[in-house]
C-alpha cells in the first residue's frame, strides 16, 4: 500500500481519467464533507450499466432523504464534472487491480492511499432492477383514469405520465415521513385526518393518486381536496371519485373549480400539492400554502414565462450577456432564477427548502421540484434578505411570488 499526501486538485484530475475509462472503472463512492462546507449530496456512487442505448455512467446521489440516479453517455464528462465540484471529504475509487482512497479534510490537500487488489475484480454491468412502484400500473385508479387498460396493462402513450406521478408520490412519500418524523407535520388521527390539496388538480392524476397512497397503502387517514379553475374538471373528477368508490371501495376525494387564490377552505391544509401549475400559476399555489402556514409544501414549476418575459425587456447586466442573447439560453436561465427566487422567498417565509430533480429528463423537461417544510417564523433579515433584494435588483425583475407575498 502506498500512502502520500499531494495536492487535491492533481488527485481529482487523476480520478476523473480512470472515472471516464469503462474498461478500467468498477465503482466509485464519495461521501463525508470537506471541514467548513455544507455539500449538496451527503453521498455518491458511481459506476457503468449497460443499457438498451449502450453503454452508460451511471451516477446516484444522495440526500438526507432520497437517491436519485441518472445515467449518462460514455465520453460526456459534465455530470462528472459538476461532482468532483462537491466538497466531499472522502473518495474510493476501485479498478480490477486496486483500489484508492482519498480523504480530502481541506479543498486544498488530499491524503492518498493505494493499495492493490488480492485477486482481479470483475466490474457489474448489468442495469439496476426497477424499483419497487409505490403504486403499481394495475392498480384500479389508473385504469379509471385510463393510464391503464382494463388488463392492468400500462399504455404506452401514457407511460411519461405514469412516471412523473410515481415519482411525485415519492417525493411526497419521503417528505411526509421525514416532516413527521421530526414533528413538522402532526401524526393525523381518524378525528383529525392529515388535510391535504393539490392546487391546479387538471385532470386528478396526482389527486387521486396521493388518495390512494396515503389511505391504502400508507394506512394514514387523510382528506384530499383538488383545486382546477375548470368547472369541467371539477365535473370530471368528482365522477371519477364516485366511480372509485363504488366500484372499489376508494375513500373519495373532494374536487372543487375555483381559481388558486381565491379558494376558501374550512380548514388549513397540512400539505400543499402542485404538480406543473403553469408559469405564475405555481406562485399563487406557494403564496397561498405561505398563507395557510401550511407544513409541508411540494411543487413542481411548469413554464416560466414571466421572468423570460421580463429578461427580454431588461438590460442584462454586465458581464452576463451571454446568458440572454441566444433564445434558448435566455429560457433556461429564467427558468433556473424564477426557481431560485421562489426557494429564497420561501425560506425568508419560514421554510426549510430543497431543489431537487423528481423524474428524468426524458419524461419531462419540466423536471424540477421545490420542497419546502416549515421550520419557523418568518425571516426579517440576514444573508438570505441580503442575496435576493442583490439578486433582484442585478436583474431587474419582479417575482410575482415577491409581489403576492408583500400583500
């Protein structure tokens, strides 16, 4: 075993040469944190799996709450890139032949040790086995929702729909345990069932899907209610509540028309759902969970058309010109602020707040997810007031949630 101490950038760039080599990687794992800095996954593993494309690097990150794995193609280093950039504090990275440990307590130093493998070690390929549904394809509120035939069987054209409820009832699933867990949400009695809406409900995927769930197969009494400025949604869903529960037994949810803000409830919400409000739409939906205090918010952005509105018409400050000249960009780039802004909103409101990825690319490009938990009162001031009243002015816009929230 060979032990040195040397510079940790050369030890990164050596690491990355034998990450971005298929034939020598077998696994790579990151974890702890450098001393002084607060990473945004607590670990990561790193390997090859072949798919039906080939090929790919697969990266799986952790947070204090869920994985979240992405596979990329052979010789594209950026996902890599943007890794080695997390201050982790330890690295092992292991071939057939050896294996290599990094321990990096500064950004500046790494510790390196090397040791060499007894007998060769053959890298698995094989891609992971899908997970577990929370709830499968078969189950009767997707075939009454028609993502499912009367088989059970799930429709093609309906998969990336499947997809994105699933892996919201994820999100959903790990937030509420951990909210609960640490008392930010109530444990909800038969007398006082946990009080869930879902603003923008559309056609009640999300709605009865996050019903069925929390009832079924988590065993929580809960009442849900769903939002749609839309009285014919409102007429459809309530059919298809009724259906379920006539032909299923299903606990049914409530369906109301009505604009996000102007809808009146009898009580306050424990959770607050929003799965693709579009554009300004997903900012009445937080204002309004900001309104009810209520514990536990997710929301998933749709368009972002206001800030693009209002990035073409301000001047962009020097040196970032280059963020807004192409079309392309400009919409990218106002889709990340517009985001940014609101997480800032949300904490000076009291929330502890998490930007995460909650489905892959290819089944949405509207992959983003804010999730936020109330952690207290209101904040009056500090660095987070300080950065977004900076970040604000820089750019010359008005952040409708900034505007609803200052009512």
């Amino acid at each position: 075993m060979s032990r040195e101490s040397e510079p940790l950038l050369r030890t990164l760039n050596r690491m990355r040469s034998v990450i971005l080599d298929p034939d020598q990687l077998v696994k790579a794992v990151a974890s702890g944190k450098q001393r002084g800095t607060t990473p945004q996954w607590r670990r990561a593993e790193i390997r090859y799996v072949d798919l039906k494309a080939g090929r790919h690097l697969q990266i799986t990150t952790y947070d204090a709450t869920q994985a979240f794995t992405a596979n990329h193609p052979v010789g594209d280093p950026s996902a890599l890139d943007d890794l080695l950039d997390v201050p982790f504090a330890n690295w092992i990275v292991t071939t057939a032949t050896e294996q290599t440990q990094i321990q990096a307590k500064t950004p500046t130093t790494a510790l390196v040790s090397t040791t060499e493998l007894t007998a060769p070690v053959e890298a698995e390929h094989g891609h992971d086995q899908p997970k577990e549904r929370l709830l499968p394809e078969s189950d009767p509120v997707f075939r009454v929702l028609g993502l499912s035939d009367k088989d059970g069987n799930l429709k093609p054209s309906r998969q990336a729909k499947y997809r994105q409820v699933e892996e919201f009832l994820r999100q959903l699933d790990a937030a509420l345990s951990d909210a609960m867990k640490s008392g930010k949400v109530r444990r909800p009695t038969a007398e006082e069932p946990l009080r869930i809406i879902d603003l923008g409900a559309g056609n009640g995927y999300l709605t009865f899907a996050a019903q069925r769930y929390l009832t079924e197969v988590r065993e929580l009494p809960v009442v849900v209610t769903g939002v749609d400025v839309k009285e014919q949604s409102r007429e459809h869903n309530t059919k298809i509540a009724a259906e379920l529960a006539r032909d299923f037994g299903y606990s049914a949810a409530e369906f109301v028309a009505g604009t996000i803000d102007g809808v009146q409830l009898t009580e306050k919400p424990d959770v607050v759902l929003a799965l693709h409000a579009c554009d300004t739409a997903t900012d009445d939906a937080l204002a309004r969970a900001v309104e009810w205090e209520a514990p536990l918010v997710l929301a998933a952005p749709c368009c972002h058309h206001d800030i693009a509105a209002q990035l073409r018409k301000a001047p962009t400050p020097a040196p970032y010109s280059m963020l807004t000249r192409h079309g392309i960009l400009r919409e990218r780039f106002a889709d990340t602020l517009t985001d940014a802004l609101r997480a800032s909103l949300l904490r000076l409101s009291g929330y502890r707040v998490d930007v995460v990825q909650f489905v892959e690319s290819q089944h949405t490009p509207r992959n983003t997810m804010l999730r936020a938990i109330r952690t207290g009162s209101p904040v009056k001031g500090g660095s987070v007031k300080k950065e977004y009243d900076e970040l604000v002015a820089e750019w010359g816009v008005r952040p409708k949630l900034g505007e609803l929230l200052s009512k």
